[in-house]
C-alpha cells in the first residue's frame, strides 16, 4: 500500500519529469537525525499554496494524496507556485516504515507505531504567545517551515492526515465555512460516514464531518478552564501561525477498514471495559513517570508522558461523571470501531515501555490484554479501498483555489 520514504521521494521526482512539470527541488533544511527536508516548488499553478506531506510521522496517506495531485496539475495551471513538502516529519516517518512495509495487522501495528508527544511534533511546535502561556522550543523541521510561512504569503494550506478507522472529517478556517455544502459533497465523495461528535472538545462544529480548526488559543483556554495551564505543554500549529487570510484545511481519512464479528456489545459494557484500560495504563505510566524530569523525557516516551501528564483533563473528558450510560443499548459499529481505535491508542502508549525491564511484564501483559480484547471484536483488520483520493483530492483544490 504505501512505499518507503526513499522510494516514495524518487517517485515525486519521476512523476513531476514524466509529465514535464516546471519546478525546483531545495533543501530547505536538515532534520534532528541529518535527514533532508525537501521542497518541490511547482511552477504556474492556481493560486499560491503551501502542501504539507506527513505532518505527523504515523500518517502516509500524504503518499497517494500527492502522487494523485502531481498527476492531475494540468487542472490547476496558473502563474503562482505551489510549495509541496511530502514528508515533513521524515525522521519519524522513516521509523514507522516498520508497520507499513510489514504483514498488516494488529501485533506489528503497535509495536512499530511511533508517534511523538505535541511537544515533539513538527506540526506542533510553532512558536506561542498566548494570555501569559508562552512556547519557544526550537525542532529544525518546524523551523524550515517556519522560515517558508515567514518568507511568503500563501492563499491556502492544505495539510495532510489520516486517521485509522471509523470516519472521515476535516477542519477548516473561517474564511471556508461559506464553501461547507461543497466541502461535505467532498466528504460524501469519499463513501466513508461522516463524523458526527466533535473530535475535540473546544472545535465548533460546522456540519457532519466539518469543524473548526483546533486552535491551540481555543486548547490553552479550554485547558485554563477545565484543569491547569501547567498541563499544557505544546506550540501553536501550522494553520495557527499562517496569515488570517490563509484558507486552511486540515484533512483527516481513515486508512484501515475493521471488519467486525457479528459480536453484540452494549453501550455501557464499552464504556465500563474503557475505563478499566485506561485506569490500568495509567497505573503502568504512573509507575513509569511519577518523580520523573519531564526535560530528561526521550522523544520516543514523550506520548505516553504527555498521556500521563494530561490524566485528569483527558479522564474529564472521556468519561463524564454527569453523562449516564444505558445499560440496555446494543453498540452500533461506529461505537465498537471507536473503541477498539480507544484500545489501540492505549497500546501504542505502553508498547515503549516494555523495554523497560521494571514495567516490561506489566507492559507486554497489558498489551496482550488489549490485543485479546480486539481479536473478540475483529475479524479482519484491512487497508481500505482509497480509490476515492483521485476525486476527492481535485474536488478540495477546486474549493480552496476558488473553482
């Protein structure tokens, strides 16, 4: 389904000289491992935008995203340039070629899944200045882009992501929420649902499917009123930083399909078995980071530190005391997928501490728990048919380049 960084880059570069496409390749800066971050700047193109491939390291939809794209410019010709980076997280991307280039399924999913912490993500680590809150870490991947926001006026931004299972979504800036009729024909083009509940807490919800761009201003509030500012430990975002007049969306499609056992579960049984993970995590992560220093934390434990730093606001918002839970209720698929990608999640935190010798038979023992969890509500775990991209692609660049 999806190739190694290398090869996919090579791809790029054939792609872009097969179909005689106008365009610079630069370097424009070096990740914290040495590696290339590389620019295409595609000449001639409608409107000025800036593209982003792999904003976060576990998400190589950006592949068939843009190779679609690089085969379909012909549709968008202009006189501005495009500013395409297809993978902006390479040296996470380059670890998490374990799972996408292994036999798919559960086990090699999380135990080669690697996704950094916000504090260590490239998407989340523009510089902040908010009400008294302030974030100034440096990650020269970020910087790169920084340096290339700073330097130019782009009239979109189209970052590209993936969720795992469940539904299709996407975030927008204001100046597109006149454009939501055409962005959820966009969605519907897709054949996926929908998402319906808010992904997160402080994002307006503008139609199925479409939200607000989760500022982190909105998150620092939120954070402010719901628990403590010293919780929060991340920069600003790409579509946070850019210029107001940017349109921005922030695309999110599922990559796996979960084909279900016929198994009834009900409503209040998920959420009772939810909440015994969680405390059970949580129990393993406390043991793992309770008097650590959270600056000698490596990047490869920083997700499960900012899970465990994070513990009261994220157990207020996932498991509401003042929301009653029907005991009767029979779970519909879109409720088991939720709670199996709620499973994995977990996983995912504890798989790097089994290399831990104190915690690792906790570790492997949790995981093994949530792995026979999964195998009594999953039959097949698949890629899924992504054929839609093509249109679905051409349809979000004609609404954000005014088509």
């Amino acid at each position: 389904m999806f190739k190694s960084i290398d090869n996919y880059l090579k791809d790029i570069e054939s792609s872009l000289e097969k179909n005689r496409i106008e365009y610079v390749k630069s370097v424009i800066g070096l990740s914290e491992y040495g590696n290339q971050i590389l620019l295409f700047q595609i000449k001639n193109m409608r409107r000025k935008g800036l593209i982003l491939g792999y904003p976060h390291p576990n998400e190589p939809l950006s592949q068939l995203f843009i190779k679609v794209l690089l085969d379909n410019l012909d549709n968008f010709k202009g006189s501005q340039d495009w500013f395409i980076i297809p993978v902006w997280d390479i040296d996470g991307s380059k670890i998490n070629e374990r799972w996408w280039q292994s036999e798919l399924n559960f086990e090699s999913l999380i135990y080669n899944w690697y996704r950094p912490g916000t504090n260590n993500q490239v998407e989340w680590s523009f510089p902040l200045s908010y009400k008294g809150y302030s974030f100034n870490k440096q990650l020269p991947e970020n910087t790169a882009v920084r340096k290339l926001i700073d330097n130019n006026s782009f009239d979109f931004l189209l970052s590209l992501h993936n969720g795992m299972f469940g539904s299709v979504y996407m975030y927008i800036s204001p100046n597109l929420y006149s454009n939501k009729d055409s962005l959820k024909k966009a969605i519907e083009y897709t054949g996926i649902n929908p998402l319906e509940e808010k992904p997160t807490p402080y994002v307006e919800k503008i139609a199925n499917g479409i939200f607000s761009l989760p500022y982190a201003t909105k998150e620092i509030d939120f954070f402010r009123k719901n628990s403590s500012i010293s919780d929060y430990d991340n920069g600003d975002s790409s579509f946070g930083y850019i210029n107001d007049s940017c349109k921005c969306v922030v695309s999110e499609i599922p990559v796996f399909d979960l084909h279900l056992k016929p198994v009834e579960i009900t409503v209040k049984s998920i959420y009772d078995k939810k909440l015994i993970f969680w405390n059970t995590m949580h129990s393993i992560l406390d043991e793992k980071f309770t008097n650590a220093n959270r600056a000698g934390i490596p990047k490869e434990l920083s997700s499960a530190y900012e899970f465990y730093q994070k513990k009261d606001i994220d157990t207020k918002i996932l498991f509401p005391k003042s929301k009653p839970i029907s005991g009767r209720k029979t779970a519909n698929n879109n409720i088991v997928e939720s709670y199996v990608s709620f499973l994995f999640i977990l996983a995912v935190q504890v798989a790097p501490l089994t290399r831990d010798k104190k915690i690792e038979e906790k570790s492997h023992a949790f995981i093994r728990e949530i792995q026979e969890e999964i195998d009594n509500l999953v039959e097949i775990l698949s890629y899924k048919n992504l054929d839609f991209i093509r249109g679905y692609a051409k349809r979000i660049l004609n609404i954000i380049t005014d088509m």
